[in-house]
C-alpha cells in the first residue's frame, strides 16, 4: 500500500509569512509587515468566496507549497470561463516530490467542480523549470505579459513623442538618425 507524503488544505491567516517567502517573485516590493498583511486579505478573501481557492501543500506534515486558484473569464475581453492557477510555487526542497502535480491537479478539479473547460496559469518568465512544468502538463503559451513602471513606460512615450513644432516634424532621435545617414551616404566608399 502507497501514501502519498503530499496532502493539500485551505491556507490560513497563519500561512501568510510562509506564503510571502514563497511568492517573493508575485507579491508587491514592499516591507514584510505590509505583505504579511496584503497576504492576510487575499486569504481571508479567497475563503469568503467561492471563485476563489488558497491552498497550502503539505509534505509529510512541512508546508511545501501553495497555489492561488480563481474562477473568472479568460480576460475581460473573452469571457470563455477559466480557472487560474497564480504562482503554483513549491519549495526547493521540496520539488520533484509531487508538490507541484498535486497544486494543479487540485486547479483541475476546482476546474471540473465548476464545470469550467479551461485552466490558466502562469510561471515567471526567467522560470525554466516552471515553464518547462506548466508545458508538460499541456498548458500553452497564450501571450507574453509585460511590465513596466509607469514612470518608465511615460519617460518613453514622451520621447517618441513628436516635439511641438510642425505637424510631422520628425523627432529628435529621428533628426539624429536621419543625419547620421546622410553622413554615411556622402562618405567615399572604401
């Protein structure tokens, strides 16, 4: 007769300074207090309702990982019904032990409970492992999500921005490039 060392529960508000060293790459850059308390709110959130599920996975009785599963629509624009799995993150210790099979089979079932066709989930893009996982288990790329400071994204927007003289008037890295050609063209050749 098999066990399986793996057994997975509903986290609790007493998981939440072990789900913010595990999710450090998901969570906000803040102090540890205030992602204590953002965790303590997404739990208490996802307990209260029934779209959504936070569990723990347990290793012969040693928290090993967790998953964040929520019932939505694809996105807001295509409202097919899925299932997400955020940050199926399992312990180093604790990978390759049928951690990380058991948090998305549990995503799967949360799925089929709810009679949704679809399970989304996502692994940090520097995550080979993770992706590698994700891709063995069937799930596909769907599209590359991006991120940047706003203050970053507005500094590139306004240099493209075209400068407020003439309608058309080129930019300024245009009028550099430009000249650098023409400079090119009227080099002798050799």
């Amino acid at each position: 007769m098999s066990r399986t060392l793996v057994a997975l529960r509903e986290a609790h508000v007493g998981d939440a300074s072990f789900l913010v060293g595990l999710w450090q790459d998901s969570i906000r850059p803040a102090d540890t207090q205030e992602q204590i308390a953002d965790l303590e709110l997404v739990i208490k959130g996802a307990a209260e309702s029934p779209e959504q599920r936070l569990l723990v996975a347990e290793y012969d009785g040693e928290r090993a990982g967790a998953v964040y599963l929520r019932a939505t629509t694809f996105g807001p624009l295509n409202l097919e019904p899925t299932v997400q799995a955020f940050s199926p993150h399992v312990v180093d210790c604790f990978q390759r032990r049928g951690v990380g099979h058991a948090l998305m089979e549990a995503a799967v079932t949360f799925a089929e409970e709810l009679g949704i066709g679809h399970v989304a989930s996502a692994a940090p893009s520097g995550s080979r492992d993770g992706n590698r996982f994700l891709a063995r288990l069937g799930l596909g790329p769907q599209g590359v999500i991006r991120l940047a400071p706003t203050v970053t994204i507005r500094g590139r927007l306004d240099a493209a921005r075209p400068s407020g003289r003439a309608r058309g008037s080129r930019s300024h890295l245009g009028q550099v490039l430009a000249a650098r050609r023409s400079m090119r063209r009227s080099q002798p050749a050799g």
